[in-house]
C-alpha cells in the first residue's frame, strides 16, 4: 500500500525506428577480396544498424528484469536529449465529434463534477463526497476495482466501459493506475463539466461544503469581486514558492518541491495583488496528512505515528505570479474550463511523478492565456494510513524537478493557438527528457479527444512574457505575517506508551537533532544522495551533501575532497546554532545507535585506529611529503599561541608528518572557532585534507582530551567487496563499504536494521 494510494504503472521505453532502404547486392563474378572492398561501407553501415538495433533490445529488457521504473526514468532523463521524436500531424479542422452512446448517462449533463480514482469499495470519505449538493462525483475504475463496485448517486466508469467510450487517450493507459482519470475528465466535458475537482477518496472536504473554500464562480453572480494576495515577483532569480509557509507550517514541505528550496523557510517581506477572475486552477492545502514526499514522510515522524498537520486556516488565498510556480497535485485542486486541457496525467512517467509534472506543465501554459495558480487555505482533511511507499517511485521526480522547473519558466513559442503551443511544448519536453515520446503522443490524443466532446480551445493573450517587470511601489506593498505553526521536526515528543524501537529512535533524534551531518560522496551521486539523505537525516538536524560536482536537482553541492576542509567554515556559518558538525566520508557507515555515550563537547577522530591515523617520516620520503611536511610547518609558525602550544604537545616528533585518512571526524561548537581561524591560516597552500584534519585537530586540543567513541570502529585499508561478516552493529562505524546503487543502499539498510529495526520500514 502507498501513504498517496498510488501504483506505479509499467514503464514502457520509447520505440524508436529507424526507416532505411534495404541494401540490394547484384550478383557479380568478383572474388570474396574485391566484393569486400567494394561493399565496405555498405557492410559497416549494416554493422551499425544491427549495433543499435540490440543497444535498444538491451535497454528496454534491462528495465523489465530490474523492475525500477525511477532508474530507467533517469535513464531516459540523460539519453533522450539525443533523441528526436516524431512530431504528431494533426489535421485540426477535420475531427469527428464523440458522443456518449455506449452508457445510460448520454443525456445527463452536470457544471459540476467530482473526479476521482478508485481501487477498492467505496471509502468513509468518498461516501461523504457523494452527498455534496449540486456536485456530480464520477469514480474512474481500473484492474484493482472489484468488479461489484457500486455507490449510490455517483457515475461509475468500469475499465469495460472506459474502452467503450472512443476515447483516443485509453490506448495510452496503463490498467492499473489512477492516471485512468484522464478519461472521467473527457467524460465530465462531454456531459457538460465547467468545474472539475480533482480530488482522492481518502479526503472530507471541510464543512463538507466545496464552494465556501474555493472559488467554484470567476464570472457573474456567484463571483467574488474581489483583489487577491500575490506572491512577489521582485525576485527575478525565484522560480518556485512553498506555499506550505504563507499557512503557517515553515518544515513542511509538498511533494514536487525541489529539495534545493526546502531550506528556503523565511517568509515573505510583503506581498502584491492581483484582480481576481482568472484563477482557473485553484490548489486547496490539506489538513491531517497534506501532500508530502517521501523524504519528508519517512524523516519528519517515527514509522507508527500518523500525521495530523494543521495548517493556518485564516490566512488569505494568494496567488503565483508569471515566472513564479507551486506544487500542484490532484488530490485537492479545481480545474476551471479555461484549464481543462491542463488535467492530462502524463503516463510515461512514475504515479508519483505524473500529477507534479502535469501542474508544473499547466502553469506554464496557463501564463498563455493571462491565467494563474491560487492556493487555498485548508479545504479538506486528509487521513494518514500509515502505510509507507518505496522510494524509488519519487526518486525521478525529486532528480528532474528542478530541472523542469527553470526550463518551463525559459520557454517560448511563436504558435499562434493555444493548442499548437501544447503540442510543441510536450515534444521539447520529450526531446528534453522530461517524459517519453508516448507522452507527446498522449498529448495529441488528448487534444483531439477534448475537441471531440466539443471543448473549445481558450484564445491566447498577447503578453510579453520576456518584457521588463514593473517595479513594485511602495504603495502596492500589501503585508501579511504568516503564523508560525508549531513545526513538525526531527525531535518528536514521547507521548504515552511505544514500543522498544520507537523509543530508541526518539531517543536517538533528540541526542543527535541539533547536530550538522556533511557528507562527501565520492560514488555517483545522482544513484545515492537521496539515499544517504533518506537514512540519516532521520536522526540528524541537517544532512548536507557535497560531492565534486553540484546537482541543484539532487540539492548536492560542489566541493573537492582533497580540500574538502576547506568548505566547512561556511556550513558553520549557515548553521549558528548547531550543537557541532560530524562530517562522513561516503565510504564509511555510521552507527549512529552507539555514539551516544559520546560527549557531543569533545573533538572525536580516528586517532587511535592504527591504519587511519599514521606518522610518516619525512627523511627520505617522496617530494609529496617533503612538500607537505614543509606547509605544516609555515601554519604552525603562523597559529596564535594556544594552538601552537596544543600541536607542539601534541606532535612529539616535528620532523614527521601526521596523516588521517579523516573518513569520519566531529567538530562540536566550541572549536568551531578555532578550526575557522585553522582554515584561514592554510589559506592558499595546497595542504592536503588527510594531512590538515589531523594537524587541525592536534592544534585544537591535546589527543587525551578527544572523545574515545571512534576508537573501536572496524577499519580496514581496502576490502575486497561488501561483506555482512565484516560489519558489526557493536562498532560506532565502519570503513570501507562501498554504496554506488540503489541496491546497494538496500543491502547496507538490512544489515543496518541489526542495529536500528525501523530501517526496515524504508526498504
């Protein structure tokens, strides 16, 4: 079962043809040589078709036997840039309208309709949503609905009835996904939908009453004349907001936000306004168990305890300028007309993924037609199961957002119909990765289908996106503090009676939660970063990943392990307040379960592990030692006196040089100070990382006073490969252990569950 009660659909590789004139010999009389010689480039040419041919033969197997669609989705993210797929020809004039012939609802009309997905018999909530008045709830049906599914006053379209409806979209579907609700959205316009909530069947709406949260009326009677709340576009450079802060709940985030902007949780200096009337895409926040990802989800509370967020419900409504984007999803979002083209679910990609990128899709184009995203404050409760989801099914949404992201907000179009803008857009994204090239003919699919239930294509504003914004006067600065909720972090209380493992883990986050874990990755960070952040950050405030190449996606920065040292005085200047800073070579595990009797006040190193933590005799050595050995000497010429005092007590014998592999090493708040004025004093020399942590720390305080807690760590120079008989959960860490997969990350957590149970929960 999924916290967002989703399936993740077969992922199907694009299939690329690749159309040639068959080669034609004529029978000569020629000897084998002179053939050869003369046929050569028709041979390689051949050669490299049948090369190509079994590339993609063994790419799509590849992705069938491993069975993660996120990894092949990365994949495809890096490979399809070089691909160009076919760009749909679309007569657009010559569509044959599709009527309803085939249910008993072919003359039924409704202006407002619910859509939902459904994969098991009727819910509490669902039961609920049913008796809204004036609303017509539609359930869209798949592999996993019982064949008897039956709710009274609702519209139920079975898989058998979704393949009689001439739709062109269902050849696209996958059979078991709630992407299927791409075909109860045609039906909902076909039998006359203005409105449409797109909503899941674990929600109430508040008040069970649709229309006093939302804006369900922009034109005439009904409408609510009034100016609404916006984001500020001073910040050209600011691409996507968190709403999730304007409600009051600073450390939470929703899923689709890159994990770069997560840090992000200052509120905003003031605000402007906007007339109100084109909000045709309303997002509504969610109570109880809001719209999260899975990092969030598995380190923010202990596996057993259900979420129950509440957000500030008096907090105005606020809209996203152009240029600006927010997390859309469909389990709480209105959808006027003018956007219905914007509910196509992407089925190329992951569940978890599809409705993110489909709001982030839609918002771009929703700036074609002068329109925009509001969100809402509270409209329905969400209830959290409990029920956990694997990963690797967000994984390639939390890699390519960011990405997504700034190209959307980059692109233009010179097209002169909203519907030819849709099209192009969705074959760059193809050609881009974003999705596949089943989506860009999904897409086609999907427009033809909403032209024949009779949609009619809203007309494009000529703006210039590309203009100089307006300056934003003192008089159009509109204030709104938002209220500072209480937050929803690491150090949980203990309520009432756990059992033995949550209670550890509880322990564990208070012991460890104002602590800073940096962490080098030195294997392919693209395979590992969400992972290691996943693991640790459960127990640790903040988890920051650097590695020898940035990945904004991946919220990985830059940083050269040679030097690495070097950057650390800036992580302690972002981080004030943080009881200390343990740093972590990634090819090094931590058992965190057995630091706790550590003084957290004390410097810890691996100075008593013999193979770690070595003197080199600089007489006679290589040219490396002797030009190492000479720097140390130049800072330690240069340190105040304090710390000359503590080296040259420290280091007995000058003429060697001390080296510390320094995998693993804490700086507490205390020295933070003393190790900032260390790294100034090397400031250009070339000292190396194993040679200044062990000179750093010798000068900050004498080895008698370093924390013992790293001393029994099992360390060995080299290791063969990974070996469950080699790690021990006794030992406070172990060295080396090599994680480069995703596999290989679910190996280290079974083993790790020895020493912490709940990791199991992750796996």
């Amino acid at each position: 079962m999924l916290v967002q009660d989703r399936i993740l659909p077969t992922s199907d590789s694009p299939k690329l043809h690749n159309h040639r004139k068959p080669f034609s010999i004529t029978s000569k009389n020629l000897d084998l040589s002179t053939w050869t010689s003369e046929n050569l480039y028709k041979i390689v040419t051949i050669l490299l078709l049948i090369a190509t041919v079994a590339a993609l033969f063994f790419l799509r197997n590849y992705s069938t036997a491993g069975g993660d669609a996120a990894a092949l989705l990365c994949l495809q993210s890096t490979q399809s840039r070089t691909i160009h797929p076919k760009f749909p020809n679309i007569n657009w004039n010559s569509i044959d309208r599709i009527v309803d012939k085939s249910t008993p609802f072919a003359n039924f009309r409704s202006e407002k309709w619910i859509v939902v997905s459904v994969a098991d018999y009727p819910s509490d909530s669902l039961k609920r949503m049913a008796r809204i008045k004036g609303w017509q709830i539609l359930a869209i049906g798949n592999s996993r609905t019982p064949k008897d599914w039956e709710l009274k006053g609702a519209i139920y379209l079975s898989l058998e009835t979704q393949a009689q409806l001439g739709f062109r979209v269902v050849d696209y579907l996958p059979y078991d996904s709630y992407v299927r609700k791409s075909v109860g959205y045609l039906f909902a316009i076909q039998h006359g939908a203005q409105k449409i909530y797109d909503v899941d069947d674990r929600g109430n709406v508040i008040g069970d009453d649709i229309g006093k949260h939302f804006d369900v009326e922009l034109v005439g009677e009904g409408a609510r004349q009034e100016v609404i709340l916006q984001y500020s576009h001073e910040n050209p450079n600011r691409t996507v907001v968190n709403p999730y802060i304007h409600f009051g709940q600073r450390s939470v985030w929703p899923r689709g936000l890159p994990l770069e902007n997560v840090g992000d949780i200052g509120h905003e200096e003031f605000y402007t306004e906007v007339f109100g009337g084109k909000q045709f895409i309303q997002q509504g926040i969610s109570n109880g168990l809001p719209d999260v990802d899975s990092v969030f989800y598995f380190t923010r509370k202990a596996s057993l305890e259900a979420f129950d967020i509440r957000f500030d419900d008096r907090a105005p409504k606020v809209a996203l300028p152009q240029g600006t984007m927010v997390p859309v999803n469909s389990f709480n979002t209105i959808f006027h007309s003018s956007a219905f083209w914007g509910l196509m679910l992407p089925v190329s990609v992951s569940t978890m993924a599809s409705d993110v990128l489909r709001g982030y899709w839609a918002q771009r184009l929703l700036w074609e037609l002068g329109g925009y995203v509001v969100v809402y404050p509270p409209t329905a409760h969400r209830y959290d199961k409990v029920e956990a989801y694997p990963f690797s099914e967000e994984k390639d949404l939390h890699v390519n957002v960011g990405r997504l992201i700034n190209f959307l907000v980059a692109w233009r179009s010179s097209k002169h119909r909203l519907f030819e803008k849709i099209l192009e857009l969705s074959y760059v994204m193809a050609e881009e990765g974003f999705w596949t090239e089943k989506d860009l003919h999904f897409t086609a699919a999907w427009l033809q289908d909403l032209l024949a239930v009779g949609y009619q294509q809203p007309r494009l504003m000529t703006l210039e996106l590309d203009r100089p914004r307006a300056t934003i006067g003192h008089g159009d600065r509109k204030e709104f503090v938002p209220q500072k909720l209480a937050s929803v972090h690491l150090g949980v209380e203990e309520i009432g009676t756990v059992n033995y493992e949550i209670g550890n883990l509880i322990h564990w986050r208070k012991h460890f939660g104002n602590v800073v874990l940096v962490m080098f990755c030195s294997g392919p960070v693209e395979r590992t970063a969400l992972e290691w952040r996943l693991l640790y950050g459960r127990i640790f405030k903040t988890v920051i990943i650097l590695s020898k190449e940035k990945n904004t996606d991946l919220a990985v920065e830059e940083g050269q392990l040679d030097y690495v040292y070097k950057y650390l005085p800036k992580v302690f200047d972002r981080y004030s307040s943080a009881d200390g800073f343990l740093f972590l070579h990634d090819d090094t595990i931590l058992n965190y379960w057995n630091l706790l009797q550590a003084d957290k006040s004390k410097l810890w190193i691996t100075n008593k592990v013999s193979k770690s933590w070595t003197t080199v005799s600089v007489s006679g050595n290589s040219d490396w030692f002797v030009k190492q050995a000479d720097m140390v000497k130049k800072v330690v010429a240069a340190m105040p006196a304090h710390l000359q005092v503590n080296y040259k007590d420290s280091v007995k014998d000058h003429k060697d040089l001390v080296i510390c592999n320094s995998e693993v090493f804490y700086i507490p708040r205390r020295f933070v100070a003393d190790f900032t004025d260390l790294v100034y004093l090397v400031d250009e020399m070339d000292v190396h990382h194993k040679v200044a942590i062990p000179m750093f720390f010798s000068a900050m305080d004498t080895p008698e006073n370093f924390d013992s807690v790293l001393n029994s760590m099992k360390y060995k120079q080299k290791l063969q490969s990974n070996s469950t008989l080699f790690y021990s959960p006794e030992a406070p860490a172990i060295h080396p252990w090599s994680v480069t997969s995703e596999h290989d990350f679910i190996k280290l957590i079974r083993i790790m569950a020895a020493g912490d149970p709940l990791l199991m929960e992750l796996v």
